[in-house]
C-alpha cells in the first residue's frame, strides 16, 4: 500500500497505528489455526508477525503513547515462546526433506531415533504455544491493544507529518548494524554467537525498512534486498549447525563415522553458504556500497526530475545567447 499525499499530512503517530492494525488484525486472523495445530505455516506467520509487532513498537515509540501491558519485554517473552517450535519445524523439514532422500538406506534407518526426538519435543514445545495463546497476559495485552487502535494516542512527535522525519525513522536501521562485528568475521570458527546476534539486528534493520517501504517515494527496494540475502544465508547457515549439533547429541559415536554421507552434505552446506555470506558481505560492505545504500533511504524530492529539465533548458538558452 502507498500512502498518497492529502491536505492533511500523514502523522507519524497515525502511520504506526496503520501498521500496528494490519498487524493486530493478521494475529486475531491465526490465532485459531494455531490454537488447533493446523500445520506448521500458520505458526510461522504468527512468529513472523508477532515480530514485526515488537518492531513496529520500538520502532515508532517515541511517537506513541501505547498502554503499559504492550511493552517490549512482553512481546519478546511471546516472540521466544512462539520460536522454540517453530525452529524445531524448521530443523525437522531440513532433515526429512532436504537430507533424508539422499542418504543411504542405512543412515536412514540410523536417523529414525533423532526424527522421533525432534518430533517429542516438538510437541513439547507446541504445548507451550498454547499456553501462550491462552494466557491472561496475552490475551489481556491483545485486548488491550485492540482498545488502543480505536482511540489511539500519541506523543507530541506522533502529531507531526511522517514525511518530515523520515532520517530519523531510516537512518538508525543501518547505522548500528553496519558497526556490529559480525561484519568483519573472516572465519566462522568460534564466532557462531556474533553472527547470531548479527543475523537478529539485519533482520531488525531489514523489518524497519519495510515498514517505511509503504511511504511514497521511498527508495528503500535494493538496502531491503540486501539485508533480506544476508538473513536468509546467517540463518541457513546457523540451522544446519543447530541441526549438526542435535544429531550428534542423539547418535552413538563420531557423526562422520555412523553418518559419514549426512557428516558430508552438512559441510559442503555450510561451506556454500559461507562462501555465499562472505561475497555478499565483499559487495554491500566496502565504503562506496554502503554510501550507496544511504542514498537509497533519502526521499526524492518530487520536483527532482522537472528541476533537472528546467535547469538544461536554462543552460541551453545561457549557450544560445553567448553564441549570439
């Protein structure tokens, strides 16, 4: 959706409740498929946006007044409760899917006992969604934000125009998580903790562009492409060493002894996905890219283009009379 230019400018205060609602409305939208475990997808979405809400709230709360149950602590305690069994989704479907059809019969049979372990707990943790979803907390927070959309508050900055503040919405989503260290790390030996912590802060940065993505004008398509490519390999490459890490815990005996066909994909997996990881970061970090990324979060003025043809007709006519 593109926000359109009115007599009335936008606020900042009303083009964070737009996007507070949508996302409310998709939670009440998925709150049932989940409830009833209707497959892994309605969870997913719900994680997803349930994110996308915390975001939203620290990104635009000094801007608004919201009701002391929506507080960051809060919603990161739903967003941990909702993960858990969405990454046990996640490592189950890379498992069965992507690495069972070409393995040997033997190791197959060999994996059988981590399929059903990742299956129980699982479970386990689904139960705990649940929970979740029934809880007075939630519930009561839900509500509560509901309350607030139809007569929303905010702070003197959520008065003023949306248009006006642009930098300081954009420019905090890039500045802090070019400067994190994950960056600079050549080798992933040991460093899985900084990249985890990176993978969070891109996918931070990445959910604040888009949140500002719907404002006309806004030029924001290539920083969010860039972003979204370097999640996606950091979070490839950290579920198959998760993955890794729980058959190992599961099966007797060295894996590239029991599993040596399993032990081998793994490594050739995340050595691609290094490698993709670091050519992406050899593009967007260099000096020149990331100024060209800056530029890309400035609104263009939108009497850019016929300036620029007022401006060669003036020169134009300035060659015209000096030849005279």
């Amino acid at each position: 959706m593109v926000f359109q230019a009115t007599s009335h400018p936008l606020s900042n205060g009303r083009f964070a409740r737009d996007l507070l609602q949508g996302q409310v409305a998709k939670l009440v939208q998925l709150q049932t498929p989940v409830s009833e475990g209707k497959g892994a997808e309605p969870l997913h979405q719900m994680r997803v946006t349930m994110r996308r809400l915390r975001t939203t709230v620290l990104q635009f709360e000094p801007a608004l007044q919201l009701p002391s149950a929506i507080n960051d602590q809060r919603l990161a305690k739903w967003v941990r409760r909702l993960g858990l069994a969405r990454d046990l989704d996640v490592l189950r479907e890379r498992l069965e899917e992507g690495f069972l059809p070409q393995l040997p019969e033997a190791e197959v049979k060999a994996l059988r006992p981590v399929l059903k372990q990742l299956r129980r707990e699982r479970q386990l943790a689904y139960g705990h969604v649940v929970e979740v979803l029934q809880s007075r907390s939630y519930l009561e927070g839900l509500a509560q934000l509901q309350l607030w959309l139809k007569q929303p508050q905010y702070t003197l900055l959520g008065d003023q125009p949306v248009r006006e503040w642009l930098i300081e919405w954009q420019g905090p989503c890039l500045a802090s998580v070019f400067l994190h260290p994950g960056w600079q790390v050549s080798s992933p030996e040991g460093e899985v903790e900084v990249l985890h912590e990176l993978r969070r802060q891109i996918k931070q940065a990445r959910y604040r562009l888009e949140n500002l993505s719907a404002l006309e004008g806004v030029q924001t398509a290539v920083c969010i492409d860039r972003l979204k490519q370097g999640q996606e390999l950091l979070g490839e490459f950290n579920d198959l060493q998760v993955l890794q890490c729980a058959i190992n815990d599961q099966v007797p005996g060295r894996l590239e002894e029991v599993l040596p066909q399993l032990e081998w994909l793994l490594v050739q997996h995340q050595r691609h996905c290094w490698e993709q990881w670091r050519e992406l970061v050899c593009d967007v970090l260099p000096s020149r890219r990331r100024q060209s990324l800056w530029r890309a979060l400035l609104p263009r003025p939108r009497l850019w283009r016929p300036w620029c043809l007022l401006k060669d007709r003036l020169k134009r006519a300035v060659a015209a009379s000096s030849r005279g």
